[in-house]
C-alpha cells in the first residue's frame, strides 16, 4: 500500500504545497505563536496554472486546488462511545476541485475512508502507516479528470483538501517552525507586489503591468460565439455547425475580456438566478444572458475580489469578498451585496479585523437562508443578507468556529483549546443562523479534523486524522447524534473539494463527486485509469454499506453533482473526440440516462475550459473556468472562460 502524499492545502486548504515550490525563508523575528487549536495552515502552494491546448497548462498564480486526497476508501468512525471500526483506511489528500464551483489542489487522501479513533494494526490494508511515499498529484488533465497523478492502492482518493488547510492540519509537533514558515509565505504573498503588478518593457508582448488603482473596464458584452459563427477556435467557426442529431446545442462561449494582472486571476461562481448566470473575476462581478452568453450587466469594485460563497441564496443574493486596499497589506475583510438577477449592488460592510494570530487568517463565506457567514482562524460571524447588519459573533474563547457550510442547514467546524498540538480537538455544531446559537454539539475524538462537509442536509462529513494517516466519511442524524459511517470496502474514492488559496483558514464546501439525499450517500469511484471509467455507489445512510453501483458509460468518468429531481445528478467528461454528458440516475441504481449529450465537433473546446466549475440548472449546463491566466495579453484575449449547453 502506498502513503498518501502529506497533505497540506479545500480545502484546504493552508494549501498543498508542491514538492517542486521553493518555500521562502521564515522571517528574521519569531512570527507569533498561535491560539491553541487553530486551524491549519502551512506553505502556500504553487500557483495553478493555466491550461493550455487540450488541458496542458500554462504558468499561473495562486489559485484553486487540485485533485489529490485521502486516496482510499472511507474507514469506520464508530459511534461514541466506543472504538472506531475498521473498514477502510486513510485517505489521500484531497483533490481541490469545486463542487459544482469549487476546485481543488494536490492533497492527500489516500485509501478507503478509514477507521475514525481506532489505532490501525501494522501493514493493516486501507488504513494504518502507509509504506511508501508518493509525489503530490499533478494538476487535474483536460476534460474535467484530473492528470498524471499517482494512486495510491488500496484505498480511495479523497477530496483534495481546499484552499487553506484545516484546522491544526500543519503542526505535527513543529508549530514554531510551521508558522515561520507560513508568515515567510504571508510575505512573500502579500509583499510580492511585483509578481501581482510587475510589468514588462512595451512591445514586448509579454505580460503588462495592470495598475493597482485601475479599476478594470469590461466590455458591455464579452466576446461570445453562440454558434452562429461570431466565435469559437477561430472567429469565423460555427460551434454548431458539426452537431449530430440527438445532441445538445451549443448555446454560447465566453472568452475573456478583462485585463489582468501578470499572475491572472481566480474566478468565483457561476450563480445562475432568472435568466443570468454571474461570476466574479479580479475587480468584475458579471451577469450573462443564460441563452446567448451576452453580459447583461457588470457591477466593477475598486480592488480584487477575494472570496465568496460556493452558493447563492434561494432569492439569487450573493455577497462577495473584496480586498480593503490595494497594497500588499490589504486583507479580504470588505463584503458587497449584489442581486444577480439585476446587477444592482447592495449594502456594502466590512467584516472586523481581527487581532495577533487571528489578524492574518482570512475569512471563507457562506450563504444559508438569509444569513451570510463568515469565518477564518479565531473569529466568526453572522450577517442578515437583507441589510448587512450583524446578526451574531462567535465565541472569543473556549471552542471557536473556524469555517462554516450552508445551504439548508448552517453547520460550523470548530477547534477547541489543546495541550497537544498532535491530537487536535474538534467539532461539529449545527447552528441558527438568525442568533448563532448552537443546536446540537458532534464532538470528534482526539485526533480527528473536520475535512469537508458533504451534505449539510442530510449532514455528511469528512474527517481526517494525521497521525496516523486516517480518513472517514460519517452520516449524523437530525438531532447531532452519529447515524453511519461510510464502508468504502476496497474501492478507491476521489471527491474533488476546494476553491482559492485560503490564507490560515478553510474551505468546508464545494466538493463534487458526492452528493446526498434523504437516505443515501452517492460517491464515484477512481477509475482503473485517470480520466478512465468509474462506477458511482450508492450507501445507506442507516448503515454505512453499499446498496448498489452504477457503471458510467463508455471510457470516461462520471462524477456526481448534486440531486435533481429526486434523481442523482452527474457529468461524464468528454475526451480528444467525445463531448462530455449531463446525466441523471435513479435513487434505485440502473445505468444513467443522459439528459444532454454535448457535441462530439465541440471535444476539443470543452476540454480546455480550466478546471471547470460546473451548475445544471433549467435544463441548461454551464462550465466556467476556475481560473485565468496567460502569458501575455493577445493570449489572455483567447482564454474560453465559460461554455453553455441546452436543448
């Protein structure tokens, strides 16, 4: 059995580091000691790069994770009291990919989800030490599968951790020298004024300074094809002029148009809302036209926008993140409303600085009901999306939140106080979102970290334990009480979790290849070869155990999405010839029914959308980039930043 690459980033998120990245040296005075229990952080990871012909990539910055966990099937994580069970082993580090939005980095998780607290026997399988060490996967490949990357036997290959890393996730005995090391990381970030801003001579044709002052000045309208030959490869292609009969239409391609720094930028959603489906780009927030890809709006900010939420509200509300100045020193603390079916910008707030150690942590969002929360390392609040006034502050001593997932249900991971920097104490509270008070209390043992959030409602939760190596995946009923944990058997697992690089804090959502409804957990399976055909199975929640499996179709991997209808949602990635596919498959098994199959003459064009972040919504399928990047200019100007499909 092979080790699971160690693990950083998620997702988190401090974010994997590559083994190729030169890590800076700590800074000359001693960086303050953390609060007991902080959440993880550690050497920020080498910036994703931008894709290139058929999903080769290109020199980037600091983004969204790649594919890369807790590799092997999901173990048992007992009921408490009581020793955790032993099906499975740890898992790699995950894979940061964004679930339907988020991507991820190289991470770790290795094997099956593992047993949660019971000390793994020696050379036992799917848990337990690991025998040899692997490199950090490589960047996922084109069409929406990750690259070369090693597997790891044994076990399934969890979510990469997302941007940031998890809470405790980097101490491991040595938190004087992992905080040197992260503030040399902080300096290097925020200090490197060059690399954001640095320019060339003109005439170059390399890369130009954009000034930080400058707002950006999009277009009304992006450059579009929608098939009718006004885009594509070149300017006079046609999109749909090869689709057969029986597939999807191409409804629009975007490519960029927006100028950006010399290390490009993240990219934040999509949302769709009404008729417009929006993302946010450097210091852009734009709304398109879901038919024809036409921008129907832009909402400019005077800085970069930092974070945002994986979700919008039921109302189509999103708030984003925005830096509070333009110097290296500007932290993400603004926040600005913005109603995606109109464009309008809302009320603007900023979140409270935080002090020492928690100054440095920068903050996640989440959306539940009319609550936005946000979270970073020490610090935690709630805020009313009507009117942004504070609804509620979290705890300042004692267990503080460090992130939160939403959606139907408000969950938040917390990290108590410690004396033992190698057994992290953690926990899991359902909270409400109008006053932030908790309504149940889940707390892990010893050891064990809160990983990623799954479903908030049903509520499933990765887990992870460092020391040693151990993954699990547990199911806890309406009350907090434990309901499951997930038998991976001897399967290998990949969920893809993640978003931008997170400074000291983490990223609980945004996985895709999980999803949940009332009774069943769904989860894909690593195929025998990267980007080869998988199968997705079904567990009980009641129990843990598979109930059934599906095989996707053809040669390519499925990935699960969300729930549609009752039915599983999933996307099967395309390949050199063969359009990827929107499918759904029964809550009882069978073999997905496809809903749209995108063309085979577009292959080509849809593998080379950037790790994509992929929404399903009114029959329509969107898939943007994660990140852009280029070069130089001309080449910036060709980037394919969004894609469309529909009847």
């Amino acid at each position: 059995m092979s080790q699971p690459p160690e693990q950083e980033p998620q997702g988190g998120f401090g974010a994997p580091r590559d083994p190729h990245q030169q890590v800076p040296p700590p800074p000359a005075a001693p960086p303050p000691q953390p609060p007991t229990g902080a959440p993880g952080y550690g050497y920020p990871q080498q910036p994703p790069q931008q894709p290139g012909p058929y999903g080769q990539q290109q020199p980037g910055a600091y983004g969204e994770q790649q594919p890369g966990p807790y590799g092997q099937q999901p173990g048992p994580y007992q009921q408490q009291p009581g020793p955790y069970q032993q099906p499975g082993g740890p898992p790699q580090q995950p894979p940061q990919q964004p679930g339907p939005y988020g991507q991820q980095q190289p991470g770790a998780y290795g094997q099956q989800p593992g047993p949660y607290g019971q000390q793994p026997s020696a050379g036992a399988p799917g848990y337990g030490y690991p025998q040899q060490t692997a490199p950090y996967p490589q960047a996922p490949g084109p069409y929406g599968y990750p690259g070369a990357q090693p597997q790891y036997p044994g076990g399934p290959v969890p979510p990469a951790p997302p941007t940031g890393g998890g809470p405790g996730r980097f101490f491991k005995g040595k938190p004087g020298v992992i905080i040197a090391a992260a503030v040399a990381a902080l300096l290097v970030i925020g200090g490197g004024a060059y690399l954001i801003a640095g320019g060339d001579d003109e005439g170059s044709g390399k890369k130009k300074n954009v000034s930080k002052s400058a707002d950006p000045k999009p277009s009304t309208s992006a450059s579009v094809d929608e098939g009718d030959g006004t885009g594509g490869e070149k300017a006079d292609d046609d999109l749909n002029a090869g689709r057969k009969s029986g597939e999807a239409k191409v409804l629009f391609l975007t490519t960029n148009d927006v100028d950006l720094p010399r290390n490009g930028s993240d990219v934040f959603g999509p949302w769709v809302a009404g008729d417009v489906v929006a993302k946010a780009m450097y210091r852009e927030v734009a709304g398109y036209s879901v038919t024809d890809g036409s921008k129907k709006w832009s909402v400019p900010v005077a800085t970069e926008v930092c974070s945002a939420p994986v979700q919008a509200s039921a109302d189509g509300k999103i708030v984003v993140g925005v830096k509070n100045g333009t110097t290296e020193k500007a932290k993400c603390l603004d926040l600005q409303l913005i109603d995606i079916k109109t464009g309008k910008a809302g009320w603007k707030k900023s979140i409270p600085e935080g002090f020492g150690f928690s100054g440095l942590s920068e903050f996640t969002l989440s959306i539940s009901g009319n609550t936005l929360t946000a979270a970073g390392t020490g610090s935690s609040y709630g805020f009313s999306l009507t009117d942004g006034r504070q609804l509620f502050k979290g705890p300042t001593s004692g267990c503080k939140p460090f992130a939160f997932a939403g959606g139907p249900k408000l969950l938040a991971a917390s990290s108590c106080p410690t004396a033992d920097y190698n057994k992290p104490q953690q926990q899991i509270h359902e909270v409400d979102p109008t006053t932030g008070k908790h309504r149940w209390t889940f707390k892990l043992k010893p050891g064990w970290e809160v990983d990623k959030v799954y479903s908030t409602n049903p509520t499933v939760v990765s887990l992870i334990q460092r020391e040693p190596k151990q993954w699990a995946i547990l199911a806890l009923n309406a009350n907090g009480t434990q309901r499951s944990q997930i038998d991976g058997g001897k399967d290998k697992f990949r969920p893809r979790c993640g978003g931008s690089f997170v400074i000291f804090g983490e990223n609980l959502e945004g996985c895709t290849g999980v999803a949940a409804d009332a009774n069943t957990f769904y989860m894909a399976t690593e195929g025998k070869r990267l980007g080869g055909a998988n199968e997705v199975v079904a567990f009980s929640l009641d129990t843990g155990k598979a109930k059934w499996r599906s095989p996707a179709i053809g040669d390519r991997a499925m990935t699960p999405l969300r729930m549609e209808g009752g039915d599983l949602l999933v996307y099967q990635s395309g390949s050199f010839d063969k359009g990827g596919a929107v499918a759904t498959i029964a809550p009882t098994g069978g073999a997905p029914k496809v809903l749209l199959q995108h063309p085979e003459s577009t292959a080509r064009i849809e593998g080379t959308i950037w790790t994509p972040r992929m929404v399903y919504a009114d029959g329509r399928f969107f898939m943007a980039s994660s990140r852009v990047s280029a070069s130089n200019d001309a080449e910036e100007k060709q980037v394919k930043t969004m894609m469309a499909f529909g009847k």
